[in-house]
C-alpha cells in the first residue's frame, strides 16, 4: 500500500472504532509509539503488542467516552498526520476535550512509528 492508502484506511478504521483492527492490520511489527509525556504511560513503546497493550491500558482508564472527531490525513513523502480530537472522561477526572496531532512514518506499505503531539 501507499502512505495515502494506509492514511485513508487508518482513518476509516478509526471512524469506525476499530481501533485494535489498524494495529493488526496497518503496523509493522517493530512499530514504535511516542507520547508527547508521560501521563499516558511510557514515552516510548516498541513493537505492535506492546503498542496493543498501551492502547488497553489507556481504554481501562476511560470512565465515559462520547465522541471523536478525526481529520481526513494530510500526506508527505513516506508521513502522514491527523488531528484527533476527543470528548471523554477519565476515571476520578471532569469531563474535557482532548486534542492531538497524530504523526505517522510509513515503510513498505506499514506504519513503521506513531507520536501523539498534544
């Protein structure tokens, strides 16, 4: 696939909740994840289960989840990113509206990183 093809499915999938299914489908297996700080786990994450894992971990820390905005991608050479903004409650927090820019590196048709700007 192209960087615009994975862009385009990553953000379909993503649309539709299916999150987990852009991991199995779309990631290398050696993908690494980058957070913009620490607040959501590690800074750095390796690899396609272990970037699974973090996302499980970042779901059993949701209280409420009501709704998702995301971009259609902007694609560059091999990159793509996304604006994801979401409304949500974390557990023992205020509801609030998250917002992120989503970077993404393609190689040989998979994304090979991830970093969450916020």
């Amino acid at each position: 696939m192209t960087t615009k093809e994975v862009a385009d499915r990553l953000v379909a999938l993503c649309r539709q909740g299916k999150i987990e299914d852009t991991q199995k489908e779309l990631f290398a297996d050696d993908a690494v994840s980058i957070e913009a700080n620490d607040m959501m786990g590690p800074r750095e994450t390796n690899g396609k289960d272990a970037i699974k894992k973090k996302g499980e971990v970042f779901n059993s820390m949701l209280e409420n989840f009501y709704g998702a905005t995301i971009s259609n991608p902007v694609v560059a050479g091999n990159y793509f990113s996304i604006a994801w903004d979401m409304d949500a409650q974390m557990k023992g927090q205020e509801r609030m509206m998250m917002s992120e820019i989503c970077v993404y590196k393609v190689k040989d048709g998979k994304i090979i990183s991830e970093q969450f700007i916020y």
